[in-house]
C-alpha cells in the first residue's frame, strides 16, 4: 500500500474514499482518505510492471488529476458556471426560459 500527500487541501475535497485519482495518467482507487491531506492507495504488482510507478521514490512530482465525477459534482453543488442550480445546463436553461415566452 502506498500513501501520498496532495498538493492542496482545494484539490482533496474533489477525492472520496473508493473513489478515482489519476496520478501521472494512470487511474488509481483511493483506499481511504487520511489526515493531512494524504491518501492511501493500492497499487498492485501489474501496475509496477506496466507503468514508471515501479521507479519512483519518495519526494518526485506528479501530475495529480481528480476523478471528472468528482470535479462535476462539485461544480454543481457550487452554481458554478455553465450550470443552473437546478443542475441543468446554463444553455438548457435559458432555451427553456425563451420556450415558455
């Protein structure tokens, strides 16, 4: 099992335990989320083989990406823009709006 450490605690919010991270472009289960901003991840011995995760070390950058699930849900539970709070697009929205004129 391997822990991590994210960058900022904005981008842990976007992380559920069970969830998806991509690090480096590769897909990982997150096992839990732990104190600090860290995460426990499994990452089996095919993994390792098939990818540059079996030549890391401690400490070297990676590219962190949250699950796009995550990201949207979040977007939506903000009103942030492209989307009504009603969950419908901003676009979806207005057409629907113009329909009823």
């Amino acid at each position: 099992m391997s822990t991590g450490s994210a960058s900022s605690a904005a981008a842990n919010r976007l992380v559920v335990a069970k969830g998806s991270i991509a690090l480096d472009g590769i897909s990982l289960t997150v096992n839990e989320i732990l104190e600090g901003n860290a995460i426990s991840l499994m990452i089996i011995p095919e993994t390792l083989r098939a990818t540059t995760w079996g030549d890391r070390k401690a400490g070297d950058p990676v590219n962190v990406e949250a699950d796009i699930l995550g990201k949207h849900v979040a977007r939506l539970l903000e009103g942030g823009a492209g989307f009504a709070r009603d969950g419908r697009s901003a676009a979806g929205a207005e057409q629907n709006e113009g329909s009823k004129a």
